[in-house]
C-alpha cells in the first residue's frame, strides 16, 4: 500500500484558510486536492488517513477542477468525510464511497415561536413527548411500515409522497433541498433486502451520530438575516440529523459489492477498494444512481415524518403554537449540476459526503450561534 502519511510540509499554503497537495504531490493524481483550513486545524487533521484519501479521490477517472475538503474532514470510507468531487458526466466515474453508506443524511432544522422562558418548567413533558413519538437506537422500527408498492411510492416520491399521505406541511418541501425529492429515482433498483431493512425505519432517528435537539438561538451576529429567517435571540427550535437508516446502507453495501469485480473490466486502477466506482453512463454507474436517489428519497421522507411527529409534540406540550421548516439540507449526496468549468458553463456529477451545497438559506445560518437546550440551566 502507497504511503499515507502526508506531513504539513506537503502542502502549499494558498491562503490563510485554504492549502494545496499539488497534482505533483504523486504521479497517479489527476488533479490537485484542497483543504479549507488553517495551521491548527491541519495539526489535528494530518493525524489520521483522511488528506491521504483526499488524494486518492484525485486518481479517480474524469475528477474536474480539485478534490476538495471542508474544515471538519476527518477519515471516512473511500473519501474522507467532509469531500467533494467532480466528475465529468462523459469520461467520468460514480462513487458509492463518495455519497457514504447513510445516502442523504441530512439536517433539518425546525423554529418555533417559543422562547427558553415558555418551555423552561416543562421540558421533561417534552422531551418525553419527543422520545414517544421519534424511535431511535440501533434497528428501531417506527409506528409506520410500508412493504410493496406503498414503500416504492415513498421510494419513488420522497418527502412530497408523506405530503399527499397527510402528514406535514407544503411549507415543508418548499424549504427543502430539490423539495424533497429526486425525479430520476428507480425503486425497482433497490434490493428487496434494503426495502426489508427500511420498511419499518420511517420516522425514526437510528443510532451513531444522529440526533434530535431541542436548541435556543444563544447569540446574533446578523440581525437583518436573523429576521429574514425568522430567528431570534433565545428562540427555541429544533435541529434533526438523520438519512435513510438501512435502507441507505444496504443500498451502498449492494452497488460496492456490485462494482468491485468489474473495475477490471473498465480498466480502473484504484490506490484504495474503498474507492469502487463505475463509468457513470455504464449500466452499472446508472444503476447505482437511479437507486441512490431513492434512498435519497427515502431519507427526506424519513426527515419530512420525523418533523411532523416533531410538530406535533410541540402542540400537544405548549398548545396550538407554528412549528416551521427554515431548511433541510442534504451532506451525503450526488447530484448533476451545473457549474463553470473553464470559463464555460457545465453538467458535471457532483459527490459530497458529509459537506453540504452551499445554498442561500443554508450557508447564512451560520452566522447563529445556536446551542442545545442543556446549556441553558
């Protein structure tokens, strides 16, 4: 196996917050790879394998312009978590390590009228309501279970399908990444074994990192934007983080099992397994895309569930009070864009794993601090 350390030294410094590996760095990278960070955070980044993978995704076929790295990448499965690419559509390449195995895990964040004042005395009701509702942990099933065609319909029509059922708002998709669904998702390329691991999941946080928080907006550097977003100081919402449980997951395991032994064929030469992908317009690549973009859809319906449960929690704790989307936000997803390449602009296959589109409403909320509810006795 190549080296994998790379030291600081190995990096060029384009700016205050954002280093170079140069295509020079190896002679089977295609292109260079970038990391947004500054000198403290790459001492805690060069401690594990993950500029090291940022490398690897520069060897990859039709990578365009840099493999590139948010500020939080860390190790992850072919990619580093926190990694995006381009990919050419034409000589280009998908990768089921570059979406993740949790496909379309996302944020989804909820605001209320409330403040820390109105709920203070009755957090425990809630958080109880919230855990009643929202099942988590390891292989929890939900109140909902959906075999045959009722699952492919989610499969197929994401989180505007749970609108039709009756549950959330319009509102809702409206403020959602791609509204919740993508239009090129093929149910019938899902397994019949991630559709059992998923039949059940819908509504239902899982395990890991996942989470449901009750949150108070602590600080306000951007007034004008808070107000446009409808946040303020010491307001309650809520921050959901979850994707399409195992249903995502099989889906991956299925399409990597799939590619591996045909990377041959296709003349791909990897520095990592991990790595696994296949020619995007192959029958393979297009499988695999068709089938991300239902568990996709899967997952936005899970977040668009989840939200309502959420609301309706709200209402029965505090009474008849607005619980609103402000946004859900994909961070492991690939998705056909547009963007200028050489001066031109170009469809190219975008991945992200663990990184977000930097999407109006979602890029300025930061400029909130926001903290959990525990912070606040």
């Amino acid at each position: 196996m190549a080296d994998q350390s790379i030291t600081i030294n190995d990096l060029e410094k384009i700016h205050a917050y954002l280093y170079e590996i140069p295509k020079s760095y190896r002679s089977d990278m295609r292109a260079s790879a970038r990391v947004f960070a500054n000198q403290e955070m790459l001492r805690d980044i060069i401690q594990d394998r993950s500029l090291w993978q940022l490398v690897n995704v520069t060897t990859l076929p039709g990578v365009i312009g840099y493999a590139l790295a948010m500020p939080d990448i860390h190790q992850g499965y072919g990619f580093p978590i926190g990694g995006v690419a381009a990919m050419d559509l034409d000589g280009g390449v998908i990768s089921p390590g570059g979406i993740g195995y949790d496909i379309n895990c996302g944020m989804r964040l909820l605001k209320t009228p409330l403040q820390v004042k109105d709920v203070h005395d009755r957090i425990g009701d809630f958080a109880t309501a919230l855990y009643r509702s929202i099942p988590s942990g390891v292989g929890a099933g939900g109140k909902l279970e959906l075999k045959g065609q009722a699952l492919d319909d989610v499969l197929g029509g994401g989180a505007q399908h749970m609108l039709k059922l009756g549950y959330g708002m319009p509102e809702d998709i409206e403020f959602c990444e791609e509204r919740g669904r993508l239009e090129h998702a093929d149910p019938s390329l899902v397994s019949e074994r991630a559709k059992t691991r998923g039949a059940d999941q819908l509504g239902t946080l899982g395990s890991g990192n996942h989470f449901l928080e009750v949150q108070r907006v602590e600080e306000i550097f951007d007034a004008t934007i808070a107000q446009a977003f409808g946040l303020f100081q010491d307001q309650i919402v809520i921050m959901i983080h979850c994707g399409s449980r195992g249903l995502g997951h099989q889906t991956c395991t299925d399409y990597v099992r799939t590619m591996v032994p045909l990377l041959t064929r296709w003349n791909i030469e990897l520095p990592d397994r991990e790595l696994a992908c296949a020619p995007f317009y192959s029958d393979e690549g297009q499988a695999y895309f068709k089938a991300m973009a239902a568990a996709a859809n899967f997952a936005w319906a899970n977040r668009h569930l989840i939200g309502h449960r959420v609301r309706q929690a709200v209402q029965a704790i505090f009474g008849d009070v607005a619980v609103t989307t402000l946004y859900d936000v994909s961070h492991n997803i690939g998705k056909i864009e547009t963007h200028r390449v050489g001066g031109h602009e170009k469809q190219v296959l975008v991945h992200r794993k663990g990184a977000t589109r930097a999407l109006a409403r979602s890029i300025r909320l930061f400029v909130l601090l926001i903290v959990p509810l525990g912070n606040l006795c």
